[in-house]
C-alpha cells in the first residue's frame, strides 16, 4: 500500500513570516520536488476573543485547535492561496482541509472551487466543515446553531451546480432557479471530498456516505471506534476500502520553545497508525524545525522512510 504524505501549509507561522504568502507557495512547490503527496490549508476568516479561551498550547508549534488560538493567529485567504499554488505546481495534490462553508454563499463557494479544480486538473481536495468559533459566525451574521444544516444544504447545492445547467435548488435556507454556473468543475461531479471533526457522529458519517472520498478527524480513532463509517458505508453498498483515511505525526516537542524531531515522530505515529487503517498522514514542517531552508530536505527524509514502511 502506497503512502501519502501531506504538508501542513498553515500554522506555520513560526517557520516563514505570517505576511509572506509567497515563502509558503515555495513551500508547496519544494514538497512536490521532494515526492510529498499534497499540501493542505485550513481556513478562518476572522477570530475574536473567544478564540483563545482554552489558553495558548505549551509550545507555538504544535497544532491549533478550538479554543487554543491567539486570535491574532494568521489564517490567509485559502482558495487565494490555493490558486497561486496550482499555478506553480503539476502534480501535488492541494487540499482545502477544511473550509468553513457555511461562511459563504453555496454559488460563491462553488464557483470558486470549480476554477480552482480546473486550475489544478482535478488536483483539488475539498474538506467542507462547521467549525467551532461562534465568535466568526455572529461577526459574518450566520447562524451558528445552523451551521450544520447549512453545510448539508451546499452539499446539495454544489452537486446541482457542478454537474447541472441550468441548475436549481430550494432549501431551507439557500434557494435558486435556473442559473448557469460556468465553467464547471474538472470532473462532473465536481472535486474529491473529504470529511471529518472531533466526534464520529451521525451527521460525518452520512456526510461520508453520500459524498465522501475521505475521512480526515480531529486526532486518531482507532479501527474499532470507525465501527460506525464502514457499518454505514456498508448499508450504501459502499466499502472502507474506498476511503482514503487521514492521520498524521504527532510531535513529541522537548521542551516548549525547541522543535520536535521528525524521525522520532514518523517512528512513533506512522506504524501505528497503518495498523489501524490509516493510509494519508499530515506533518507540519514547523514543529519539526525553525528554518525554512531545511523543509526540502526534512520532506525527502519522509517520503524516502514512507516508501520503506510502504
């Protein structure tokens, strides 16, 4: 079984400065020299004071999560970023690893991520999400309590737009008739998407189900508890083999101002992780080390001990 590898391009703000987009787009453009897979991007539009009630993590290199974040953490616009990065790239997957739908307008959203996939030849990963910080949602006036139904109704929408004109919707919340979005999407029915969050709940595994590609969660559950993907994929006549299943490293930082070893990590995380399914792991080069020069060489040492565990 092939592995595949991902970078990790935001949170890397230790690593190149927060206002240098281009250092993050060579980046991306090294990690495909290198063999790497694909490089991801998460996504916020703004964040309030809400963001960092949970407090700061030990050290500025380990991953965000909810309710850990200065709110003056920079979070570049990624479809912007995703564009230059296809522009400049071939082969390396680029994978919005989590935008937060229901932010935008189903239209808008769709139209951009169809340039984008055709930008990129089919190359786009899409891993729609609701997110966490209501902050962002009263500031943009979208119903936080909503957000869910929200997001299943632009995945209902995106599918009439992207293999359909003119098409139409009537949901709860969004509603459009006869409209013509052009151009579409690479392939009709439109990017390859992944899906993912904190709990494996109902609603992630009817999302995996009736559109998904990909299981990308919150942390590492084991094969036991994907009980409830492959029993619900299984009632749809689909199978977990079908799935690319999303883990990653997990630093083990020294001490709150050094840099994790990388070898370390791949050492502990990878093995363990195909044991239980896992077949995609995302690393994030600036946990791994403070200068930007070192990431080629970094990712090299990790596709070369991937090919071997392969």
């Amino acid at each position: 079984m092939e592995i595949r590898l991902v970078l990790v391009l935001t949170e890397n703000h230790s690593l190149v400065a927060s206002r240098d987009l281009r250092a993050l787009v060579r980046l991306a453009r090294e990690a495909e020299d290198a063999g790497v897979d694909a490089v991801m991007l998460s996504d916020h539009l703004v964040l309030g004071a809400g963001a960092g009630a949970a407090g700061r993590p030990e050290n500025p290199r380990d991953y965000a999560a909810p309710g850990n974040q200065d709110p003056a953490t920079p979070w570049p616009d990624s479809v912007v970023l995703m564009s230059a990065i296809a522009a400049v790239t071939t082969r390396l997957r680029i994978v919005a690893g989590a935008i937060i739908a229901p932010l935008r307008h189903p239209i808008l959203l769709a139209h951009q991520l169809a340039a984008l996939d055709l930008l990129s030849e089919g190359r786009l990963v899409v891993q729609p999400t609701v997110s966490w910080h209501e902050d962002e949602y009263r500031a943009l006036g979208v119903p936080f309590r909503r957000r869910g139904r929200l997001l299943d109704e632009h995945l209902q929408a995106y599918k009439r737009l992207w293999s359909q004109s003119p098409a139409s919707f009537h949901g709860e919340h969004y509603r459009f008739d006869e409209v013509w979005m052009e151009p579409k999407a690479f392939r009709p029915e439109g990017p390859r998407m992944w899906f993912g969050g904190i709990e494996i709940s109902p609603f992630i595994v009817r999302r995996l189900i009736e559109h998904g590609h990909g299981f990308h969660p919150f942390g590492q559950p084991t094969r036991a508890q994907m009980a409830p993907i492959r029993k619900g994929l299984a009632a749809a006549g689909r199978s977990m083999d079908e799935l690319e299943v999303v883990g990653g490293l997990r630093a083990r930082f020294p001490s709150p101002d050094r840099p994790a070893d990388l070898d370390e990590a791949a050492e502990r995380s990878i093995p363990a992780q195909l044991a239980e399914g896992y077949t995609t792991f995302c690393f994030n080069p600036s946990q791994y080390t403070d200068d930007a020069g070192d990431v080629p060489e970094l990712c090299r040492r990790l596709v070369q001990r991937a090919a071997a565990l392969s």
